[in-house]
C-alpha cells in the first residue's frame, strides 16, 4: 500500500492508513465476519422463528432452511474472521447476499407502511456486497491463517 497522498493535508491520514494496515484488516475482516457469524447462528438456535420467516417468504423447504443458510452463514463467519481461505468465503458471502437480497429485500414489492424498512436492508446488502468484493480483493493480511499457511510453503 502506497502512503503517497492526494494532498497534502491528507498525508498524515494515509500514512496512518499504511503503516496501521495489518491490524485495521484484521479489526475490519473479524467485524465483517461477525456479522455472518451472528446471522447464522441466530437462525441456528431459533429454528422455529427462522423457519417461520423462510415460510414468509415463500423459500421452498422453510423447514430445511434454516439448517443450510444457518450452517453457511456461520461457516463463513467463521472463516472471515480466522481469515481462512478468505478470498473464498468472500466470494461465496457477495454471491449469497445477492441471493438473500433478492429474495428478502425487495422493498419495491412490500406495502407502502414496510418499504422504508426494507429500503434501509436493501442499502445495507449492497454495502455488505461491496465489502464482500473488498475482501475479496484485499485478502485476509498478515494477521490470518490464510498468512500463516502461506508461510510453511
């Protein structure tokens, strides 16, 4: 990463950007991992809500969903934060929030009193989108598995 700045009243923002890059990869992939982590587990242990809410929405086997999304969400957390084979499970994480946002949050589909809410989910799953593509891009950094595996090749 380059600490080279725009301008020069930003020089001391990107020299700390460069020079704190490890650690803030680090604090951002195990934020980003929290919450699939959390999604996932919350559908694991609330089984009836969350086969209630795939029921809502019309998914085929709501029964069985709340297994499958729980289990991969929470896979995914998991490897997001330990950073293991990141590049993977960000993809795998974009590719299954554009799932979920086409199934759940169509805001254009809900009555006039929910859209707002909805909306506000909507812009949020392409925010996490947007982050899935960061990591994906970035990788895990030096404070990983993915790194630590690296190094015994």
């Amino acid at each position: 990463m380059s600490s080279r700045s725009s301008h020069s009243a930003l020089s001391h923002t990107d020299s700390f950007a460069s020079n704190s890059a490890d650690v803030v990869q680090l604090v951002g992939r195990i934020l980003f991992g929290a919450l699939f982590l959390a999604s996932g587990w919350g559908k694991l242990t609330n089984v009836p809500g969350a086969t209630a809410y795939f029921t809502g929405l019309g998914v085929p086997s709501p029964e069985m969903m709340p297994y499958l999304v729980g289990s991969l969400e929470t896979v995914l957390g998991v490897a997001l934060i330990l950073g293991l084979a990141t590049r993977y499970a960000a993809i795998i994480a974009f590719l299954f929030v554009v799932v979920a946002t086409a199934i759940a949050h169509r805001y254009w589909t809900y009555p006039a009193p929910a859209q707002g809410g909805q909306y506000v989910q909507f812009i949020k799953s392409l925010a996490i989108m947007g982050g899935a593509l960061f990591v994906f891009v970035v990788g895990a950094g030096r404070f990983s598995v993915d790194a630590m595996l690296a190094k015994k090749r």
